[in-house]
C-alpha cells in the first residue's frame, strides 16, 4: 500500500488506521524508525531471539520483521547505496 | 574442497534462524563455502538494517562465518574491469554489486552460486551452476 501524508501543524506525522492495519502495527506496539536522506522507515521490531549453536556455526532464531527475508533485505540494501 | 560460492542473501539465509530460505540454505550447506569478501559487509548492513537483526548478534553470527567461510577479494584492476564491461553488458543499477561478487566466483573457480537471488547471477554469470535458495523453499 502507498499512500500521501503530511507533516500536521506541530510536524507530527500521523499515520491512518489503514496503514497502520496493512502493516499489521497493533496499539502500543514498539516499532524502530529509521531515518536516512528522503526517507523515513517505520517497521516492527523483531523480537529477542538467541544464539544457538547449529552444526558449528552461531545462529540466530529471532523474528524478522513481517515481509523481510534475506533476498530482499540485500535487495534493499543495495537501492540505499 | 571448498566448491559453492555463496552469496550475501544465501549467508544471511544460512544464520537467521526464521528466514524464509533459513531450511533451504541448512540443507545445501555442506561445512564450507567460498564468498565474497564485500558480502562480510553487506551481511552486517542487511542484518542489522532491514532484517532488525541487534549489532551485537550481527557480529557474532559473522564472526562465526569465518570459521567457515574463504572470503575472496578482488584487486582495484579487477574490479575496474568489472565496472568497466558493465555497459557492454547490459549492467546497471544494483545488479552491479552481483557482477561483482560473481566475479569473485570466477576467480575463485567457483561453477556453483549459491543465492536467494537468483535472476541477477543468471544474468552476469549465465554459465554457472545456480543452487536456487527461493526454489527450494
């Protein structure tokens, strides 16, 4: 989903109920923004997962964020360059 | 012998425990692999940018990788020579960044990519061996 906002009188920046609810915030929930040049990114915090130990290697069994994956993430990455 | 040349989205893939192609990557990997040594960077700004992953543990499970891993650099000439063909090739935009890790695979002797992104390395290394991470989802 995309959509227009605005900054509102106080530079708030109000984010509709349908956004909201197509990114699957619910209320009060914690979510990170990350700011770079143009860009503000709002998404949902992964959740506390640890490090295990799997044939040798560290891994970690936290949450993604909802949609990401590792394709994508570089895919991103590398259109913030 | 090290044979799988590994990408950066296939190394994420292989230490985040609930991504998509988390299962897929388990199965390939087969206790070592060759990548590129840009993919120890894009590993760390992927994870702890889009992917949420705390810095803290980014390092840690890179860290871990270099246990495994042989990381292969290209010189600034090679490099340049990438950059170079990329016109003539059709390259541009973000698709660079594979030629340049598929170009490590080449000098590494590497016939075998392993990615979750596919289509670019189909397109800048037509001739290798693609293990497909999406497909095997």
């Amino acid at each position: 989903m995309s959509t227009t906002v605005a900054l509102d009188n106080f530079n708030r920046l109000p984010v509709s109920r349908q956004l909201r609810a197509t990114a699957g915030f619910k209320p009060k929930q914690t979510l990170r923004a990350v700011a770079m040049p143009g860009k503000i990114i709002i998404e949902a915090m992964p959740s506390s997962g640890k490090l295990v130990k799997r044939k040798g290697r560290v891994v970690w069994t936290g949450e993604l964020p909802a949609g990401v994956n590792s394709a994508n993430a570089v895919n991103a990455l590398r259109d913030e360059i | 012998m090290k044979s799988d040349f590994w990408d950066t989205s296939a190394l994420l893939a292989l230490q985040c425990g609930s991504d998509d192609f988390h299962s897929a990557a388990e199965s390939v990997f087969d206790g070592d692999c060759l990548a590129a040594r840009r993919s120890r960077a894009e590993f760390y700004s992927a994870a702890t940018g889009r992917m949420g992953v705390p810095p803290a543990v980014a390092w840690q499970l890179l860290e871990s990788l270099d246990e495994f891993v042989e990381w292969i650099s290209l010189s600034d000439a090679e490099e340049a020579r990438v950059i170079k063909s990329a016109p003539k090739r059709g390259l541009q935009g973000r698709i660079l960044f594979d030629a340049l890790i598929a170009e490590c695979a080449t000098k590494s002797g590497c016939k075998t990519i392993v990615t979750a992104n596919p289509t670019h390395f189909r397109h800048v290394l037509p001739h290798a061996d693609i293990v497909d991470l999406t497909a095997q989802k």
